[in-house]
C-alpha cells in the first residue's frame, strides 16, 4: 500500500448490512476518516467471497472487518445531522410522489380495463 492510500485510510467501526437478494444489499457503516472525523456511510453493496450469511430484508450487524468483502458500488458518507435531515426528507418527498403518480397510474389501468368490458 503506497504512502498516499495509507493517508487516506478510513477506520471502520460499526457495520450493518440489508440483503436486497443475491449478493446485492445496502449497509451502514461507522468509520473514522484520516481526519479523526466520525462519519456514517450509507452504501449499496455487493457480497464478495468470504462475507458472512445474512438474512434477506433483515438488518444485521455484522463484524466491522467484514467492510472488505464488501464492493461499495455507490456510497455517501454523512457527518451532520441536520445534512441527514433535510437529504432524507427530500428523498422522502420524492417516493411520496412516485408513489401518487403510480396510483393514479393503475385508477387510469381500471377506468381502461372497465370501459373495454363494458
């Protein structure tokens, strides 16, 4: 490991992971940046060899050491709370949404599906 990664090593402390199916899910990790800055990671993981069993749709903590059998595909760390916050509640917003548009979606399906049996 050359000079560089070592200074931009992170020290993870806590992890949780949720299986989504296959070797796809997301985690939570604790980590300590190369600035002694705790931060929680929100990443959507793919299992490697060697990554403990965990049940599907199920939070498990698993072994911090286990962060290395684990491909980050994409990641966001978060130290704020307040950044947490107002991020979640946009994104909360947003699925509110999708789901009315789906809804209002499937009442158009019916009112179709209605008037070609009639």
């Amino acid at each position: 490991m050359s000079e560089e990664e070592q200074k931009y090593k992170s020290e993870f402390t806590k992890l949780r992971f949720y299986s989504i199916g296959g070797l796809w899910g997301y985690a939570i990790i604790r980590l300590i940046d190369s600035n002694k800055e705790v931060k929680v990671r929100l990443a959507k993981c793919k299992k490697q060899e060697g990554f403990p069993q965990t049940k599907k749709y199920e939070w498990t903590d698993v072994p911090a050491e286990h962060v290395k059998d684990l491909s980050q595909v994409q990641r966001i760390n978060f130290k704020p709370t307040d950044n947490f916050d107002n991020i979640a509640k946009e994104i909360v917003m947003e699925l509110e949404e999708i789901k009315k548009l789906q809804e209002k979606e499937e009442e158009v399906k019916e009112e179709k599906s209605e008037e070609s049996s009639d």
